[in-house]
C-alpha cells in the first residue's frame, strides 16, 4: 500500500493559488482515477478537478473555503500501491492536475494552511473537527462558541455558514457591554425585522475581485470607443442562420463575425497581442482569442487556442463548446491558459458602452456592445441603419491612443465592409 499527495494544481498561467470550493469525496470513500474528486476556483476558472490515483481517500488536508498556494497538497489517497501513482501522475501532469507522489507523511511545509489551522475541541457523532482562523475570527466578533453548535462541514466541522447561521439568534460580544439602542421608527424592510443582510461572497466573486484589483494596479489602463454601422452584417446573418443551423447544428451568432475580424486586425497591429515584461514587449505571433462568458458565479474567460488559423465554422464550433462547457462547469485546465487578448459581448445584457478591465498579463479587451437601430446621416441623408459601439481597454505601457485608435478603425471597417462573399459557410 502507499499514500499519494493531491496538490493544488495551476489552474492558468499566472494563477498562484486556488481555493477549494466544495469536496465531492468524503474521508474514507473509495475513489477511482480520473472520478471528479474537488471543486477548485480560482480567478480564471471553476472546475472539478478528476483524481489521479485510485484508491481510499484517507485525508483532507483543506477544508471547504479555505485558500492555499499551487501545489500545497489537499489531500491524500491511499493506493493499491505505490508504483501504481507513477503513470497516474504523468497524466496528471499533463492535464495540469498539478500533484506528486512522496512518503506517507507529508515533509514540514507542503500544506501550510492546513497545518496552520489550530484544532479545537468539537465533537459530533465520534469525529474531531477543525476550525479555520476565518471561522474562529468570526466566532469570536459574535460572541458565540463554535462547540456548542452542530457543524455542517466536512467530519463535523464547523464552517463559516454555521456561524452565519447562529447571528439570526446571537449578538457580538461588545453588543452585551452597552445598552441596546432604540427601535428605529421607520417600518422594516424584511419581515425578519432586519433593514441589512450579509451575503456571504462565493469562492469565484472573492477570486474575481482579487483579480480586478491587481489588473487595475499593474498596468496604467486607456479606453476608446467608436461606432460601428453593421447594417450589412445583421441583414447577412438574419438571411444565414436559419440555414446556418441546419447544416452545422449550431446557432450563428454575431460573435464569431467579430472574433474572425479582430484575428484580422492583430495580424496588422500585433502589439494590441502582445505583454509587458521588465526585458521589454513580448509580441506574439499567435492568436489564442479569449471569450468572455458569463457564469452564475461570475465571469471565466475559456481561450481559442490558434484562433487565427480556424476557419469561419470551426470558429463558430470552438466558441459554441467553450461556452456550452464553462457554464457546465466542464472545462479543463488547458482551456484557460495562454490567452493572448480577449473579447467580451457586453452587448448580451443591453450595454451600449463599456470600460472593460484588462485580463492579465494581456495588453488589451476589446468590448462588442448592442446592435440598436439609429438614426444617421448617409451619404448627405438621413437612414436607419442598426449601429454598434465596440469599446477598448488597453495597456497604456505597451499602446498609445493612435495605434489603439488605428486598431479599432480597421475593426471598424472590416464589420461595415461585410459582403456575403467575406466568407463561406
């Protein structure tokens, strides 16, 4: 028999950390290779991560919620035996399930979190829990202790949502030193009584504002905008995707228009596909267009690796399956890393302009808005024509407002300049 460590792996590219979101195993289960074993977040992406090994999962070493660093171990699987982890983890390795086998007792250091996480005294039906500092923390500003409750986590444990839970009935501690003050007079808003309410943050909103924050504090961010007329382009798709659908099994969006085009146009100004580095502007001579989508949880931007080099429908494919897949959940580690610029419809909730912020490291994102029937002046003449915004956020290290403004024109005029014949379907 052998004992082989699950780590963190590297769900992106500059991803350093991941946080575990929910267990689909329980200590003690039977596992098979490659059966969905966790859920992880991470800025970049939500996923089930497939276990490598087959065996008995003997330890969680990371509780529900709590983040660590790629590659501190999370969990330990009992094999059959220790030669078998071997091909499992070359595998593994390479769908990214970052992860090693080594002796049974982890060496000082591999799993920081867990170690740092002080036991205390809880018992429910046999089993020991342990509490994190978040949920001590959070049980001391209340005033409650956590061993009177029930845990609802992983063995017993009581996690941040029991205590939560236990507020509706206790206050915090420095409530009890001062008198409660005067009912206020206006009517409450929920018939709780409560005029507020916490909403505890997912794993994924939490990543997502880290995530924000350091885009905004790495790279000094411009944004332009320009109005595009794709009268030609609507009339051309509405005339195609019924016939579209029927011979590819897909719907044909605007979508797939505007990626080809911006493939199109970072062949001509390869610096918007580029990123900064200290030894200077790494140009890349490869497109791997990211597609924003839009999630429950938030926001995850899967990569269409090559994206430059596809045809119109295989495109059209590649995009449909990332999206269908990130909101299943569904996607795998390669699907989001090596982006090299993103685009993003926010056209799809009724934006009209947007400043996108930068998904890092790239130089830029690029923004379709809604089609909207105007007004406009044509040739000395006042027509209806459906117009379009497209919106450019862009690393002002790396692109100044005239080649930013260049790049968008030459969008511009390849969506206005749409024929039948731009393509075949």
């Amino acid at each position: 028999m052998g004992v082989s460590q699950i780590k963190m792996p590297q769900l992106g590219e500059s991803v350093t950390e991941g946080t575990v979101d929910k267990w689909l195993k329980h200590e003690g289960d039977m596992v098979k290779r490659d059966e969905p074993l966790v859920e992880v977040v991470t800025d970049k992406v939500n996923a089930e991560i497939p276990s490598p090994f087959e065996g008995k999962l003997v330890k969680i070493a990371v509780a529900e919620g709590e983040t660590v660093r790629v590659g501190a171990v999370i969990a330990q699987i009992e094999t059959a035996a220790a030669a078998a982890a071997a091909p499992a983890q070359a595998k593994a390795k390479e769908a990214g399930s970052a992860h090693a086998e080594v002796p049974p007792e982890p060496a000082a250091g591999n799993a920081p979190v867990a170690q740092a996480a002080a036991p205390a005294e809880h018992t429910d039906g046999g089993e020991r829990a342990r509490l994190s500092p978040a949920v001590r923390k959070l049980a001391a500003e209340h005033g409650i202790d956590p061993t009177s409750l029930k845990g609802s986590g992983m063995g017993g444990r009581v996690t941040r949502d029991d205590i939560l839970a236990a507020t509706g009935d206790a206050q915090p501690a420095v409530a009890a030193q001062a008198p409660a003050p005067p009912a206020p007079s206006p009517a409450p808003a929920r018939p709780d009584g409560k005029r507020e309410e916490l909403v505890k943050l997912s794993v994924m909103r939490k990543s997502i504002a880290e995530h924000m924050v350091r885009s905004l504090a790495t790279s000094p961010h411009a944004w332009t905008l320009q109005e595009v007329d794709v009268t030609n382009l609507v009339r051309y798709r509405e005339a195609e995707k019924d016939s579209f659908k029927a011979r590819h099994g897909g719907a044909l969006t605007y979508l797939p228009f505007v990626a080809q085009i911006v493939c199109e146009a970072l062949k001509e100004f390869p610096w918007l596909n580029s990123s900064w580095s200290d030894d200077g502007v790494i140009l890349k001579r490869y497109v791997n267009l990211g597609i924003a989508v839009s999630i429950p949880d938030g926001l995850i931007v899967p990569v269409v690796k090559d994206a430059d080099r596809l045809g119109f429908t295989d495109l059209v494919r590649a995009i449909n399956d990332l999206v269908e897949r990130a909101r299943n959940k569904q996607l795998k580690t390669e699907d989001v890393q090596a982006g090299t610029f993103t685009l993003n419809n926010t056209g799809a909730t009724g934006s009209v302009a947007s400043q996108p912020i930068i998904n890092q490291p790239q130089a830029a994102i690029l923004t379709t808005e809604s089609i909207v029937k105007r007004a406009v002046v044509v040739d000395d003449a006042i027509a209806i024509r459906h117009m379009m915004n497209t919106c450019l956020s862009f690393d002002h290290r790396i692109i100044d407002g005239m080649m930013a403004g260049q790049f968008l024109s030459s969008v511009k005029q390849r969506l206005e300049g749409w024929t039948a014949g731009s393509i075949r379907l």
